[in-house]
C-alpha cells in the first residue's frame, strides 16, 4: 500500500542539509513511499541539486514561508507562524494528500501544533512522546518521554491504550504487554496516581503485566512501559548519558 509522507525539511539543527538527503535516501529504499518536502523551496531545490537528484513522481515539493526555531515557545509559534514548515506539513496531514508527518524540529511546537490542527481521537485527552528502546531481548516502546510532565491516572490509562496499540500495528501482536513504570513491584508502591493507574489498567481489558522498575526497561519485562512525562524524560536522558559514558 501507497504511503504519502509529509516532511517538514526545515525542523532540526541543520534543517534541509541533513533533511532533504535523508528523504531522498528513504525513497530509494521504500518504493511504495511517496515524499512530500515542506519549507522553503529555494533552500530545498538546493539539498536535491546538490544530491543532484533527478525528478521522480514520488518526491515533491510543497511550499512554507516561515520556519519554527528551536527555541521558540510553542504558544507563540502555534499563533504567529501559521506558514511555518511544520505546521503546512501537518496541515497536509488534516487534508489528506498526507498520511504520516515527520519534523525533527521544536518538539514542543510540533505537540501543540499537532493537538490543535489534528486534534485527538475519542478517549485520549493528550499525546504522548514515545520512543523504542533496546532490551536483552529486543526493545520496549516506552511514553511518556516528556510531552506531560504532570499526569492524572486517566491520563497514564491512556498511555497504555496508545501504546498497546501502537505494538499491535507495528509488530502485528494481539496482545502487546504493559508495565506501569514504578519504585517497586509491589501494588503498594508507589505515589497515589501511580497506584490508581494501576487500578485503572488492570480494569481495563489490556494485557497489563503490573508495577515495573526501572531495571525491567532493559530487561524487555513488557512490550511497553508507561510513565509521566517527567519520570520518562529523566530515563531517557540517565539512559542517554549512561551510554556515552560507556
């Protein structure tokens, strides 16, 4: 099946110099993607001159006037960049001339963005940032890494549902595992919202294997760990320096 991707080529550090290559690269190897480049077009036509890419049906370009910073507040870009690179992709997304957008810009920006323009299916009130991590047996989806630094119980409910369904689409599993990330395995553990996430999640017909630790991350215990925001950021980031470290 034919997939129309949307990538927003101003978004990151080094915006269409690195973004632009990596879309013709993804090209060659996936034939049933089709690439549509956001930004600005003089700045894109550039990337593929100087990859001196020939034209292909599959790739084109989609014109954006402004672009997001990295530092820039998410509120402020959401109002007053409304041409931005990210959000035209997005928006191509809403009409459907794209099933998928990519942008490797302002996390923040992108969220708020996203929220506002896609709005969020029936029963989950916010999104979440997940990411795959590597285990002695494979890898665990873990969310969420930042986007919610403050969580109710329903809200980590639905980080579980998120991210059951995702492993189920990607890895085709009917019943993917789920671990509320805790200080300790025991029910009793844990703050209050933690614990009544718990609750929520045993009652509520996913696969929930119960408290994890942090040491079950890198064990692959479950297919997917649940956390807030905060507690998942500093993981990612502990689990980053430990790396380079080593």
């Amino acid at each position: 099946m034919d997939i129309t991707v949307a990538i927003d080529c101003m978004g990151g550090d080094h915006g269409p110099h690195v973004t632009v290559p990596a879309a013709i690269d993804y090209l060659s190897q996936d034939p049933a993607a089709n690439i549509i480049l956001v930004g600005i077009p003089e700045a894109i036509e550039a990337e593929l001159k100087a990859a001196d890419f020939k034209p292909n049906p599959r790739l084109r370009i989609h014109p954006a006037s402004e672009v997001v910073g990295m530092d820039e507040s998410p509120a402020l870009a959401l109002r007053n960049k409304k041409d931005s690179s990210m959000r035209v992709a997005v928006n191509l997304v809403k009409t459907g001339e794209a099933q998928a957008c990519i942008s490797a810009g302002n996390t923040g920006a992108l969220l708020a963005t996203s929220r506002f323009v896609l709005k969020t299916i029936p029963g989950i009130d916010r999104p979440a940032l997940a990411v795959i991590l590597p285990t002695i047996r494979g890898h665990t989806y873990v969310l969420d890494l930042g986007a919610n630094v403050n969580c109710t119980a329903e809200h980590l409910l639905q980080f579980g549902v998120m991210g059951a369904s995702l492993v189920s689409s990607i890895e085709n599993k009917a019943s993917p595992s789920v671990g509320l990330l805790n200080i300790g395995e025991e029910e009793i553990k844990g703050n209050e919202v933690v614990k009544q996430a718990a609750e929520l999640l045993r009652k509520s017909g996913l696969n929930f294997y119960g408290n994890v630790e942090g040491d079950d991350i890198y064990k692959g215990t479950t297919d997917v760990i649940v956390c807030d925001g905060f507690v998942g950021n500093v993981t990612l980031k502990t689990s980053e320096g430990l790396a380079q470290m080593l």
